[in-house]
C-alpha cells in the first residue's frame, strides 16, 4: 500500500511545465526586490475588515458582543546567499483593531530563519523561530492570550547514496504565557508553561526532482514549569511526502503513531494513529483545490482533564470564474476528545467538543499583486457543556499587495 502512495506521489509531482526548476543556491524567481546579494518578496495585507458579531465566542444566551474590527499584516521573505550556504528569513507583523472592545487589539510578530549549508555530501539546517502574539492559542481557548514561543530546530544529514541522506534531528520549544492570561478563572501561565525538546534520527529520499518521501522516530519530552501533573514523554513514527512548490501538488505530509505517556499515574497513555498534511492543487491553471489535516494530542488548560486528541480537516476551492473574478468556497471541521485523570471529578466525563466552520468570498485582481475580496465565515461549537458552545458569523472585505 505504501509503495503504492509513493508511485501516485512521483506521477503527480510531474512539473507542470517544461520550466527549469531552480537551485537552492538560487534565490527563486518570486522574489521581486534585489539589492546586493539580498532578495525579497515584500508584502501588505488588510484583513477581516469588517463585523465580528462573537468577539468573546460567549453562548447565544450570554448575550455575545459584536464590533467592528480590521487586521494589518506587513511581511517579508528574505534570501541571501553566503557561500555554499544560503540565508531565509521570514518576517511577519500583524496589527489587529477593534473600535468598541479595546483589551482585543494587538500587536503580534513572528520571526521564522532558515540556515542551511549544502556541500557534497554534509547538510546542516538550523531554523530558529520566534513568535510574540496575542491571540487564540487553538480551538479550546477562547481568549486571545499574550504569550511567547520560540526554540527551533536543527538537522545534519550525511548523503548516503546519491539521492539518499541519513540525519539527525533535534529541536526545541518554550511556551510562555503573559502572568495576567487568564481563561475560564485558570492562570494559564500557570497551566501551560512549558518546554518541549525532541531528538531523533531521520531517513529522506529524493524520489524525483519534486518529491522527497522519508521515515523519521522521534522521542520527545515536554516539561511544565509550574504544572508538572502535565509533564509527559512520547515516542513517535512518521513517514512523510514533500513536493516542492513547482510540483502538480504542492505542499506535505505525514503520517505515522505515537506512544504519548504522561507521567503523572492516573491519566491514561494515548497510543495510536497521528497525522498532518497541507496540500494543493491547482487544475488546469484556473480551480485550485486546498486541503489540511491533524490529528494529534493537544494540551488541555483544565487540570482534570489535561490533554486532548485533536482531530480534524478542513479544505477549499477556488475558481477563476472569469476575467480577473474568482469565487472560493472553504470548510472544515474539528474534534477535541478529551482524557479524564482517574478519581477525581468532572463536569461531563470523556468529553467532546466539536468545532465545524464553513464560509466563502469572491475575489478581484487588479493586475499579478493586487487582489480584492469579501469574505463571509460562520463558526460553530458544540460541547456536553453548554458554556463551551457558540455560534459566530464574521464578514468583511481584504486586499492583498505584492510589491
């Protein structure tokens, strides 16, 4: 079964053109703006202008509050080439407004480096990354909460054969929520605080020009600086495809199990199936269809019921209707199972929440860099607990610009 996945892969990962396919010591041709031995691809965008009418995601009996609200984001990739190496940065701002609920405005940054170093038969890659925001932490929590992350991930691989590498990985996460972020009366620097580090070994193949396929195992420990009833260590199998953006399909996945132990007694193992991909194609240049999906365990705010299988996919389709209009139409569904700790009480035992959103909006382009659009999204939770359901509908219009 799995050498037949991989067949499929190859055949689609066929480049869409006779196009040369350039080098990663070549900065790739999206990038507009040169200066010196630097490349970037410069962008603005205006997001979510419009209504929010369930800023807080409260009950329809609590009365939810509407307002009007807009997103700035400003970013840029960065390439530079130094040596036989090559620089990528990613830099990312995201200013956020509402006119009446102003504990809901924000400012967030997000800093993503990418190192690598290619020689004949070494590869090193470093990525740190660094993350200050304020917003949603998943779908459980509800309340945009300040926090922090930041840590990265490193590999060194050794050419094997010659489209073969055999590496090690290692990587490095820490969660630090604001001291006044508070949930549902639970501090959540004090709940979710955290380090999380991992180690491994990996194997990757480069089966055509566009399609890498590899196994990895990974054993991971995640430590909780002031909750250490959350403290666990997992052991984990993947095997994954990656198309390069030049690809029929573009994007990654994965698939594989882990054995997920908390070590505080009582709170059972989660041992099973984990998954992600995010993938797209685009069919004869003028309907693109997207899809993305997860499953894997997630850490709970409540201290009884501490972690979450998460389980979820959502997708979309665009199509070029005619001219420079386009249409799209997306959804997506998730579920939040949760996991009881032995003796001790909770509202609804073995709970489920479910989160299903679905919506669409229409698209104008002025030219390759600038498109306008109006989107329309409706959200809907359920929950064995009537508190933790919610309807929201949120419309507005955007602009996007490339420089």
């Amino acid at each position: 079964m799995c050498a037949a996945v991989f067949a499929a892969a190859a055949a689609l990962s066929a480049p869409a053109s006779a196009q040369s396919i350039p080098d990663e010591a070549e900065a790739p041709p999206t990038y507009r703006v040169r200066i010196g031995p630097i490349a970037m691809n410069p962008r603005i965008q205006l997001a979510n202008l419009g209504v929010d009418d369930n800023v807080f995601n409260e009950p329809t009996d609590q009365n939810p509050k509407k307002d009007f609200t807009l997103t700035i984001t400003p970013s840029t990739d960065m390439w530079m080439r130094m040596g036989p190496s090559r620089l990528l940065l990613n830099v990312k701002e995201d200013l956020v407004w509402f006119q009446k609920y102003d504990s809901e405005r924000s400012a967030n940054s997000s800093y993503n480096l990418d190192w690598l170093l290619s020689l004949n038969r070494l590869r090193v890659d470093l990525s740190p990354k660094f993350l200050t925001t304020r917003d949603r932490p998943g779908y459980e929590i509800d309340a945009r909460s300040q926090r922090r992350q930041y840590g990265g991930v490193g590999t060194i691989e050794l050419r094997a054969f010659p489209r073969t590498f055999i590496g090690v990985t290692g990587s490095t996460e820490r969660v630090d929520f604001d001291s006044v972020a508070v949930f549902d009366g639970v501090n959540l620097r004090e709940a979710l605080n955290r380090t999380v580090q991992a180690g491994g070994v990996a194997v990757r193949h480069q089966l055509t020009p566009l399609t890498t396929i590899g196994v990895s195992a990974t054993r991971e420990q995640s430590r909780f600086e002031f909750s250490p009833l959350r403290d666990s260590d997992s052991t984990s199998i993947f095997a994954s495809v990656t198309f390069d953006p030049f690809a029929l399909i573009k994007g990654s996945a994965k698939v594989g199990y882990r054995n997920f132990h908390p070590l505080s007694p009582g709170l059972p193992d989660f041992t099973g199936l984990t998954a992600s991909g995010d993938l797209s194609y685009t069919l004869l240049g003028a309907t693109r269809f997207s899809v993305n999906f997860t499953r894997d365990v997630q850490y709970s705010y409540e201290i009884n019921q501490p972690y979450y299988l998460q389980t979820g996919a959502g997708g979309s389709i665009t199509q070029q209707i005619f001219g420079p209009f386009d249409v799209m139409a997306r959804g997506g569904a998730q579920r939040l199972a949760y996991r009881d700790r032995a003796g001790v009480f909770v509202a609804t035992e073995n709970r489920t929440d479910h989160v299903i959103t679905f919506g669409g909006g229409i698209g104008y382009h002025f030219g390759r860099d600038v498109r306008w659009g109006l989107n329309v999204d409706q959200y809907h939770r359920t929950s064995d607990l009537t508190a933790r359901q919610y309807d929201a509908l949120r419309y507005g219009t955007s602009v996007t610009y490339g420089f």
